[in-house]
C-alpha cells in the first residue's frame, strides 16, 4: 500500500536483480538497484503477494507524462499509481478519486458564468476598484473550494473550465451594458438635447438609471408664456417675416430658461412650456426649482425690453409676454403613443400655472406666481400680492402674486407702491369698498398706470352697488382662460 507515494518511492529493480539466486550477497548500488545500494537478487518474499510491472524505464526510450507533481513521470509509473488506486478501492472500500457526472460539471460551469455575470453587471459603473477587488476575492475562492474538495472529500472540480467561463460571461456582459447604455444615452440625447443645458443633459447621460421615463411623482414649478397681442401681429406680418420674428423671440427666451436649468418642455407657436425640477434637479436644495424659474421669468422680462425695440426697427411690430408661474407635485414622464413620445409633466399644478399667464390680462402685470411658488421662493424674490384668485374652472381661491424683482432690487417707488396696494387690499378683503377706493386711487399718485390698482378700482365701485356674497373673503374669480 503506497497510498499517496510518487512514483519514484515505489520499489524497483533490474531483471537481473528479479531473475538471479535468492542466496546472492550484495552488490554495488550500480549494478541492480537504479543507484540505490542492495541486494543484488530479489528474494520470494520481497515480491510475494505484490503486483509486479515489467517494463522499460530507460530514459534514452523517453517515456515521460507531465503528472501534477512532475513534469516528467515515467509512463510504466503511472501504472503502479493507478492499480494501487484499483487495488485500495476493493479491498480498502476507499474510493479513490471521485469524479462529477456530465451534469453536474455542466452545472458547476453554469453557476460561475452566472458568477462572471454578476461581476460583470457590478463593474461596469466603476470598473477599477471593484474589479481589483472582486476578481482576485473569486478566483482564490473558487481554488480554496476545488483544493478543499479535493484533498478532504476526494472529489476532483473542474478549475479552469468555470474560470473560462467566469471572465467570458463578465466580458460579454460589460460588453452588452455598453452597447445598451449607449443606446439609451442616445435616446436620451435625442430627447433633450435641445431642450435642457449641456450641464444636464450630461448627467442625465451618466445618471441614466435614476431618470424615470415611465412616470413618477416629483415636486417641479411650471413657467407659461405668450406673446400679449399675438394675433395682432401676426396679421400684420408675412409668413416668412412672422418666422423669423417668432425665432428672434424664442431664441433669447430659451437660452435664459436652459441657463437656469429649465426643461423647455414645448412651443405651441408663440407660447412656451417649460419645467423646472424635472427631468433632473441637481441642486443641493430641493426646492430651488422655484426660485430659479422666477429669476429666469424676470430677466426674460429685461431681455424683452431692448429685443422688442430691435423688432420694431426691423419689422415695425412691438413684442411683449405674458407669463404665468406655479409649483407643486406632478406626474413626470414619457407621454404620448407608441409612435411617439414626449417627456412631460400632468397635474392640478400644471393646470394652475397654465390658468395664470392668460389671468395676468386681469391685472395688467407681466408675471404671475402662485402661493406654492411665493413660498418656496419668498427669500430670493421682490413680489407684490394681488389678492385671492379662483382660476377658470376650479372653486377653491388661491393666492397669487405679481414677480416685480430678484430680493432687494426693488426700486424704493415700487416698494411704496407695494406697501400702500397691499394695506388697501386688506381693507377690500374686509368688504371696506369706499376707503379701498381712496387707497387704490392713491396708489395711482405712486404709479398713474399701475395695472392691479385701476382692476381694484372698478371692483370697488362694482361691490359699492352690488354687495359680493355672504363667506365673500376677497376672492377674484377668472371667467375665461
């Protein structure tokens, strides 16, 4: 029993040491032993009970095998290992090396490509640390385990197949990420190239798994527009002329929303949508949406200044926008058909801000926000309050405001304006109509063509005749859209 042994530590003798008189003395190691110093015959009980292998072993015949433990083990060796393995086996019970079947190696192979996959998937975000670690942590556990196996349960584990198959399926899958990613990094690209700064856009290549296209809930401020008179000036100009009046105006007005990291949502002729907050909102603070947008709203207003002195002179025709402001929660997504779609934002939110711009056309301001706006933004903007509205179609009033300026930029004539307008309007709120008249008329002393002011006016002098309901608190209510 060589259980174990090399196949140099079996015995080994010469035919002449095999075949020679039991009673021969000892020899030179050279003569009979391979070197080893010996009886120069084999005695009966030396051999007795034993497997004896007759065979050449001359190194001249090269008759070498690569073994696990030599590189060159004589062939006539690997026999006597072999049959002693038989040999243990039947009398010993021991069972020797123990082998998977066909099945189960297929699914030893199968479980580590599974393995590769996973490395692969989680590699592919920050390939070098992770892959410097995880390769090295799989490839020592999968020789611990297949060492282990073998030497305490005698079980031999394919290696290198399931290695091969680890970094194939990782390769493979890194290489499908990439082709997919790509794909939706152009789809993305196609989406919003125009419409977000190339600051977004760019993270939401790089961030594209956190973009939900499918619809969710997210807090974002909606900006409307129109152009004020636009009928008007469309009959006065030619097609071409309308066009090229429509891009000098569009243009500005989109680079300052993109500036300020709005979603220019769509063009409906002269009007514009546009979200803040979505489809991304990078900003530390959550709810800077807000603030930004009227801060995009009042240099639009500036910007418009000189640019409609500049289509006057080219096209003799005056410009000028509305704009309506509103924040709260919407559902954000792709919509549309399976043709086509649009990433865009739906609610009671939208709803308001859309019902703002044309109510704008009751007070005779520029910009108009809604109470959820005025909050969030409140420490970064100069606003005046025009009172409680009730938009076209709803029955709840909400608060609303004119934008006037970015925090303390308001002139000191505008400030007075503001004071006194909303004192007075408490005094309307309270049903006081003679003395708001006087405060509104004195408003006009401030500013003779102050909008809001000559509106509250004529309520004035409508409620004086016809009292307003009983729970009538100073609500304004929108008749058209």
């Amino acid at each position: 029993d060589y259980r174990g042994a090399r196949a140099n530590q079996y015995p080994r003798y010469t035919m002449r040491a095999l075949m020679g008189p039991e009673d021969a003395g000892e020899s030179s190691a050279s003569a009979c032993c391979f070197g080893k110093k010996c009886r120069c015959y084999v005695s009966r009980e030396d051999i007795k009970g034993k497997v004896v292998f007759f065979g050449a072993v001359a190194s001249s015949l090269k008759d070498y095998f690569p073994m696990p433990h030599d590189d060159r083990e004589r062939l006539l060796a690997t026999h006597a290992m072999a049959t002693d393995q038989l040999l243990r086996s039947y009398y010993n019970g021991d069972e020797g090396t123990k082998y998977w079947t066909r099945n189960g190696e297929t699914w030893w192979i199968a479980f580590w490509s599974f393995m590769g996959v996973l490395l692969g998937f989680v590699v592919r975000e920050n390939p070098g640390p992770r892959l410097l670690v995880l390769t090295p942590v799989m490839l020592i556990g999968l020789v611990i385990y297949t060492w282990w196996q073998f030497f305490s349960n005698q079980l031999w584990l394919p290696l290198i197949p399931p290695v091969l198959a680890m970094f194939g399926s990782a390769v493979l899958m890194v290489f499908y990420l990439f082709l997919t990613e790509g794909r939706q990094k152009k789809a993305i690209s196609g989406m919003f190239s125009t419409m977000v700064s190339p600051e977004v856009l760019k993270y939401l290549q790089e961030e594209s798994g956190s973009l939900k296209l499918a619809g969710e809930s997210r807090e974002a401020t909606m900006f409307f527009s129109d152009v004020a008179g636009f009928t008007t000036i469309s009959e006065k100009l030619n097609a071409e002329q309308l066009a090229s009046v429509l891009n000098e105006y569009l243009t500005p007005m989109s680079d300052i929303i993109i500036n300020y990291g709005g979603y220019i949502d769509k063009y409906e002729g002269d009007a514009i949508m546009a979200d803040y907050g979505v489809p991304i909102w990078g900003d530390e603070d959550p709810h800077s949406h807000a603030w930004k947008c009227c801060w995009a709203a009042i240099e639009q207003q500036e910007k418009l200044k000189p640019l409609s002195v500049e289509l006057k002179e080219k096209y003799g025709v005056e410009i000028g926008a509305r704009m309506g402001i509103n924040t709260g929660v919407v559902s954000a997504g792709n919509m549309g058909s399976t043709q086509k779609m649009q990433y865009t934002v739906m609610g009671d939110a939208v709803n308001q801000a859309a019902r703002f711009e044309p109510a704008c056309k009751i007070f005779t301001v520029l910009i108009m926000i809604g109470q959820s706006t005025y909050e969030m933004a409140k420490d970064k903007i100069e606003v005046r309050k025009l009172g409680l509205l009730v938009a076209k179609g709803k029955k709840q009033a909400v608060g609303v405001y004119e934008l006037l300026a970015k925090k303390d930029e308001l002139d000191e004539t505008l400030a007075k304006l503001v004071a006194k307008f909303e004192s007075t309007w408490d005094i309307y709120a309270k049903r006081g109509f003679v003395e708001a008249k006087r405060g509104f008329e004195d408003c006009l002393k401030i500013v003779p063509d102050d909008g809001p002011s000559l509106a509250y006016i004529e309520q004035c002098d409508h409620f004086t005749e016809n009292s307003p309901p009983e729970g009538w608190a100073g609500e304004w209510i929108q008749l058209t859209k």
